[in-house]
C-alpha cells in the first residue's frame, strides 16, 4: 500500500517538474524576442534618421525648351522593286549568245541574247523579193492604163476595156501593199532574235545557256531584271490614321524615312507616293508606298524595314524629356526645380510623347528645370542636389555644382542630348 502511494506520489510530482519546466522554456523565449526587438529598434531609429538626415537629394534635371516637333507615323514596310520583268524569247530558236553576266547592271536597250536568225532573215528576204515583184506587174498595169485611157478617149476601144485595166491596177497596188505590211512583219520577228533589255535594271541568276533551243511559252524566260533605283517600300497603317494622312498628303509629298529593323539608323530618304483606295476589311488597315532614291542600294527587295511617315509638325511647343514624367492617382506630373534648388510637384497635361521626349500642352514654361532621375526619396518640398546622381560621401552639404557642371553631368549619365531639337531630328 505505501508502495502504490509513494509511486502515485512521483507520478505527479513528475508532471507538475515537466509543466514547470514548459512554461520556462516559453518564458525565456518571449524574453529574448522582446530583448532583440528593443535593443534592435534604437539602431534601427538611427539609421532612419540618418538617411533622413542626409540632406539634398541627388537629381538630375534636365530644362524645358521650346522646340519644333516632328509627329510621324510609324510602321513596318517591305521593300518591293518599282519594275521587275522576267525576260522571255518572243521566237522560238537555238540560243546561239549570251551577252550578260549575272548581277550586272543593264540599260534599256542593252543586247542580252541572240538567238540563230537564219531562217527568220530568209522569211524576210523572201518578202522582199514577193514585194519586188508585184511591185513590176503593178509598174507594167499602170503604163497599160494610161494607154488604154488615151485609145479610149479617141474612141479607138471600148471604154470597158479600159475601166477593166484601171481594176487591175487596183488589185496590183493593194497587193504591194500588203507585200511592204509582210516585210514589216518579217522584220520584227527578225529582230525578235535580238534580245534586248526592256528596262534599267540589274539581271539576276541566268535561266537557261547558249546552246539550248528556246520556245515563246517558256515560263522561266531567260533571266530576270529588277529595277533597283529608284525602289519602292509598302508599309500598312491602321484606318484610324487614314484622316490625317489623307489631309497631310492633300498639302503635298509626305516625307518618309526607311530605318534599319534592329538598329532604326535611317537607311534612305524618300517620299510617300501612293495611298491605297480601299482599307483591307480583314486587318482594319490601309495599304500605302513610299518611292526611295536608294542610291547605295541600301535597300533591297524582300528586305524588312521600318518606316516613319512625316504628316505634321508642332510648331514651338514646350517639350522635356520623358524620363520627368512621372503618373499619379491625379494624372501626370513632374518636379519642377526651383532657383532655391527646391523640389516642387506641379501637374502637366501631355500633348504627344515618345520614348524621349515629351510635348506638354501645359504645366511647365522654359526654362524651369525638371528632375529626369533620382525620384526615389523625392517629395514635395525636398532640397536637391543637381549632380552626377549618387550622395557625396564627405561632404553631403557640399557646394552646389556650376550649371554647366551639371548639365555635362547630366548628359553624361543620360547618354542623352538636351540640346533644342527641330524638325530635322
């Protein structure tokens, strides 16, 4: 019985230890949460205030300017050769000369092939002579008229006789005639022989060699020649820009600039020549083609290009650039920078922007200067430092730079140019 008793006795004295021993690995724990959050808060405090006591803000900004700006419409056009004519044989014959090379350059006119002309120019002697003889009996029916006209004007013959031979002379003056029509027609085919370029152009890949026989119904014909200058580039616009393309080309030529696909460095100047007279109802666009000089045969056909069309410019209107645009819950805004180097928020309404610049209808008058980078600390009312974009690590209330510092700063961190642009760029 003792034994049962003091056995009970342990039992619970072991639960109440293993309790115990809990809720002390608990305390301990809550302990030292609370220790490392209060002694870490004052660091932490510290820290803030030190990055709140740093002082200006380092910006860069960039002045607001009156400028002219292009506004074009931009696409992605195919460049297709303004003529391209695949050369054929109009007679059928040996192809007896080549007088080509491929890849060359031709002129209209240029001799390309011959073909063996040697039964067409005995088709042509043979009308020649057809010719040369009807020519005789008509000579010899003419004198026998006008022997018959004089017999019958003395009543020597019968009137009829002489009505008869003025017939015969008839019929010997249409023959001549269609004699002179077979010897222009003998002609022409003889001097199908001769192959000649139809228009300027440069040849490409020969299809067939001297030697073979050619046939009028080839289809491969004997080589192509493309017109390379000028070209033409095809490019489609959305039928919402078709108004005001329609109005600026109504003013006269459009002009239109190719640019490379992965670089956009403008490859040839030209100008828009042909708006298509109905809109694809299937993408909802309008054809359109532009004619390019290409004078360095920059531009080939098949070849990918991008286009730009000239249909307006803004004339002196306010533009920064784009990098200062900042949106808001209000709109857009930026931060004006003031003479005091004071950062200010003052909302704009954008006329037109692109990825570097931006025309503002209104919000901001030049010079005021706005800030391009450093937006990260910025509020309304924050002292700024116009530099090179990092914090001095000595002195953070330093000198302010010079003007000219800090514009060369700029456009050195930027890449960019701050300089007025025109309608030229």
């Amino acid at each position: 019985m003792h034994g049962e008793l003091r056995k009970k006795l342990l039992m619970k004295t072991g639960g109440h230890w293993r309790r115990n021993l809990a809720f002390a690995v608990v305390l301990v724990a809550v302990a030292a949460a609370l220790y490392y959050v209060l002694s870490g808060s004052a660091p932490q405090q510290q820290r803030r205030s030190r990055f709140a006591a740093d002082g200006p803000v380092p910006v860069l900004v960039a002045s607001a300017n009156y400028a002219d700006v292009p506004v074009y419409l931009n696409a992605v056009g195919t460049v297709k050769a303004l003529n391209t004519v695949t050369v054929r044989p109009q007679v059928d014959g040996k192809l007896i000369e080549i007088d080509f090379k491929e890849g060359q350059d031709v002129k209209k006119g240029d001799v390309l092939a011959r073909i063996d002309p040697a039964t067409f120019q005995a088709a042509y002697d043979q009308a020649v002579a057809k010719k040369a003889q009807d020519a005789a009996q008509l000579a010899n029916a003419q004198n026998d008229l006008r022997r018959y006209e004089q017999l019958a004007a003395t009543n020597a013959i019968n009137r009829q006789q002489a009505d008869t031979q003025k017939a015969l002379v008839a019929q010997n003056t249409a023959q001549v005639q269609s004699d002179q029509a077979a010897i222009e027609s003998a002609q022409a085919t003889l001097n199908y022989t001769t192959i000649r370029a139809p228009i300027d152009g440069r040849t490409g890949l020969r299809q067939v060699d001297e030697g073979n026989i050619v046939h009028a119904s080839d289809s491969t014909g004997i080589v192509i020649i493309t017109q390379l200058k000028p070209i033409a580039v095809l490019f489609n616009l959305p039928q919402q820009d078709l108004d005001q393309v329609n109005a600026a080309f109504a003013k006269g030529p459009l002009p239109a600039d190719a640019l490379r696909s992965d670089t956009n460095v403008v490859i040839d100047h030209g100008t828009l020549t042909v708006v298509d007279n109905q809109v694809d109802a299937s993408t909802g666009t309008v054809k359109l083609k532009a004619e390019f000089p290409n004078p360095g045969l920059q531009l080939w056909p098949g070849q990918f290009v991008n286009v730009r069309l000239l249909v307006n410019t803004l004339k002196h209107v306010v533009t920064i650039p784009t990098g200062a645009v900042q949106r808001g819950p209000n709109g857009t805004f930026v931060y004006v920078v003031n003479d005091t180097n004071a950062a200010s928020v003052r909302a704009i309404k954008v006329q037109k922007q692109d990825e570097t610049q931006t025309v503002v209808a209104s919000g901001v008058t030049p010079p005021e200067r706005v800030v391009t980078t450093g937006f990260a600390r910025l509020t309304d009312g924050s002292k700024v430092s116009i530099g090179g974009g990092a914090p001095p690590a000595a002195n953070p209330q330093g000198p302010r730079p010079r003007s000219g510092q800090a514009g060369a700063s700029e456009r050195k961190q930027r890449g960019g140019n701050t300089t007025r642009p025109t309608a030229a760029q």
